[in-house]
C-alpha cells in the first residue's frame, strides 16, 4: 500500500529580494517626484498654466491608458523581460532628456519627455505590482506589502522637496538627471528581483489579441466576486479619502484662520501615523487577524474622517489625524494583499493594471463629484458624505471575506485525498 507523502515545508519568504524590491523602488520612486516637482515648475517657467496643464495631461494620460495594455503585456511576457526592457528604455529616454532640456529652453522637450515617460511608467506598473507575490508566500503577503507601503509614503515626502532643491541648485537638467541614476538603480535591482523568473508558457496560435486581452481585468472582477469585492473596498476608500486631503483641509484651514503650518502640521501627523502602523504590520501583519485588519481598521477609519471633519481647533485636528494615519497603515496594505490574494493564478498582471488604474482614476473623480457637491453641503457637510463613503470599504472587505470562506467551505477536504509532490510552476524564483 502506498504511504502518503508528507506536506512540504512552507515556502520562506524571500527577503533579500524583498529589500532590493524596497531599494530600488525608493530610488525611482523619489527620482520620480523630484522630476515631477521640477517638470511642474519648468513649465510653469516657460508658459503659465497652459504649460503645466499639457506636462501634466501628457504624462497621466497614457499612463492610465497603457496601464491595461501592461498588465496583459506582464501575464503574456513575465515580468522580467517587461521590467528589464521598458526600464531600459526609460533610462536612455531620461539621460537624452537631460541633454534636450540643458540646451533647449522650450516647452516642447517637457511635453515629449513626459509623454514617453508616461507610456513606459503605465507599461511597467502592473509588471512592478506582481512582484511581491513570487517573493512572499500569502500568510507573509502583508508583511511584504506593509513593507513597501512605507517605500510608497515616503517617496512623495522625501522626493518633492528634493525636486525642489535641485531645480535651485542646477534646473530641471539636474533634476533628470537625478531621476535617471534612480531609475538605473531600479534597473539594476529589478534584475536581480526579477532572476529566474521565467517568461510563461506561449499561448495557443489564434488566442486572444493584445487589445482584447487589455480587458481582462475588468473580465476578471465580472467572474470573481471576491476580487470584485476587493476592488470595491479598495476604491471606495481611495475616492473616500482623496478630497478631504486635498481640498477640504486646506480649504477649513483658510477658513478658521489656521495657516498653511495647519495643514502641514495635519498631514506630517497623518504620515507619521502611517508610518509607524506600516513598520508595525512589516513585522507583526501575519499575526494580525485579516477581519481586524480589513474591517475594524476600516471603520475605525470612516468615523475618524468624520472625526476630523467636526473637532473646533488644529491641534485635535492632527490628533485625529495621527490615529486615521495609524488605522491606514494598517488598512492599506492590508487592502492590497487581500486583493492580490484573491487573484486567478496566471492573471496577477491583469488584475493589478485594473487596480492601479483604480488607483489613479479614484484622484479626478474624487475632485470632480465632491467639489461641486461642496459648494450645496459646504467643505464640513462635503467632509462627512466622505466619510461616509469610506465605510462602504469595510462592509465590502466583509463580503469579500464571506466569499473566500464560502470558497474555502466548498473545496474537498485536503485529508480526504492522498497527498503527492507538488507540481512545477511556469514560474520559478
């Protein structure tokens, strides 16, 4: 009679490829705010705001547009030879650009460089966002994503004033050409992530085309409730939290009076909290129950938006602030390996391009749908609908929760089948 094979070991978690995932992408991640900062002000330079509106529609346009083509391009190609190939590409593009805008005083190069850029950034995105789920088995998903939420706050913080202070000390020349060393070091890191992941399998002749396959992500959220449930918590809270920040804070702080130091005061107490609640799951997230993760954090933070929108002075503003901050460092992460958990094998690079493009598409919407209803509700009343909006994440984290045990319920029971090696994946790491 045959003796039942014994479960193999756990995969670990690969670390060393995690911190290079983190490196890199704090380079090009900093390099890039740097340049945007710059660029913006460039522009601004050469011809008002007309100039700034075309940098700025050239660069997020085909990024949001090429998002859905690089998430088919990732599950048809792999995510090395995308990453490798297109990064490549955008370090020659950034050192070329270094050279146009050092001898060129127009606003053209800006508007080139920011459209190509903005076509190899939405091509590599979903490549980038299915990384850490090779690299960390799913029960050390959170701890992995927790980790480069920090990378993802920090950049902005740390890269726009560096922008700023490079365009003083050299001009926008100087500014890309910080931006290219960053990228190279990604290109650099990327390599070494992305070693041993092979390309998978080819298709099929006569399989779908690239332009149909660009839909796959919306084909995906149709069939799977789970993911669909999973995109709309991560939605909603990204529409919930994008005007308050944005809009409604400094707008009351002009109102009462404050200052600009308010607003700063709020938003480092926010980013302070965020960070602290981002080192914490980095260590401790798999030890965190994913309903308290999910939901309670996400309660916690639709009353403490409202919380905000109602405390009398500036100091319990950031108070309230610093513990939403806390509850998001949390949350976030927690969002976002929920839903790459819930993801199809073989289609991560689909679903990610969806979730990315949520991502950018939740910052205009947000701007489009509250700001007109403000000028009805006022900035408090606009702050609370917000606020409200943000608890449609946690009631959907809950269905999607339900879901997956509803899934899980509905498997054969592992102990009722006799246990053999594992097979081999398309793709190694």
């Amino acid at each position: 009679m045959a003796t039942p094979l014994a479960d193999p070991p756990a995969p670990a978690v690969d670390w060393r490829r995690i911190s290079s995932l983190v490196v890199g992408q704090a380079a090009v991640q900093a390099g890039s705010f740097a340049l945007l900062i710059a660029m913006s002000w460039t522009a601004v330079q050469l011809g008002g705001r007309g100039a700034v509106t075309a940098v700025t529609l050239a660069a997020t346009l085909p990024r949001a547009l090429l998002l859905l083509f690089g998430g088919a391009l990732t599950d048809l190609l792999g995510p090395r030879a995308l990453l490798l190939r297109a990064t490549s590409v955008r370090v020659l593009v950034l050192a070329a650009g270094t050279v146009v805008t050092a001898t060129t005083h127009t606003l053209w190069p800006l508007i080139v460089i920011a459209l190509v850029d903005g076509v190899l950034l939405g091509l590599t995105g979903p490549a980038s966002g299915v990384l850490l789920p090779h690299l960390a088995p799913q029960e050390h998903l959170g701890r992995a994503n927790s980790l480069f939420s920090m990378v993802l706050r920090l950049a902005p913080i740390a890269g726009s004033p560096l922008g700023a202070w490079l365009v003083v000390v050299g001009g926008l020349p100087v500014a890309m050409t910080a931006a290219a060393v960053g990228c190279a070091l990604w290109l650099g890191c990327a390599a070494h992530v992305t070693h041993g992941m092979k390309r998978p399998e080819a298709a099929a002749p006569g399989g779908p085309s690239l332009l149909r396959r660009s839909g796959d992500g919306f084909r995906l959220l149709a069939a799977h409730p789970r993911l669909r449930w999973m995109f709309v918590a991560c939605f909603a809270m990204d529409l919930a939290f994008l005007w308050p920040a944005e809009v409604a804070l400094p707008l009351r702080a002009a109102d009462q009076g404050w200052g600009v130091g308010a607003v700063a005061f709020v938003l480092a107490a926010f980013s302070a909290g965020a960070l602290a609640s981002a080192a914490l799951g980095a260590a401790l997230a798999h030890r965190i129950p994913t309903h308290l993760k999910l939901v309670v954090t996400g309660t916690g933070l639709a009353l403490g938006m409202g919380a905000m929108a109602l405390v009398p002075s500036p100091g319990l503003l950031a108070g309230a602030a610093a513990v939403v901050g806390l509850l998001s460092g949390l949350n976030g992460p927690a969002l976002v390996t929920a839903y790459q958990q819930a993801v199809p094998e073989g289609r991560m690079g689909a679903a990610m391009s969806t979730f990315a493009l949520s991502g950018i598409g939740a910052a205009p919407l947000s701007l489009a749908v509250f700001t007109p209803v403000s000028l009805h509700l006022g900035v408090t009343g606009t702050w609370l609908m917000c606020a409200g909006l943000a608890l449609v994440s946690p009631i959907a984290a809950g269905v999607a929760l339900r879901a997956a045990a509803r899934g899980k319920a509905a498997e054969p029971r592992t102990e009722d089948r006799i246990r053999t090696a594992p097979e081999t994946t398309a793709t190694s790491v």
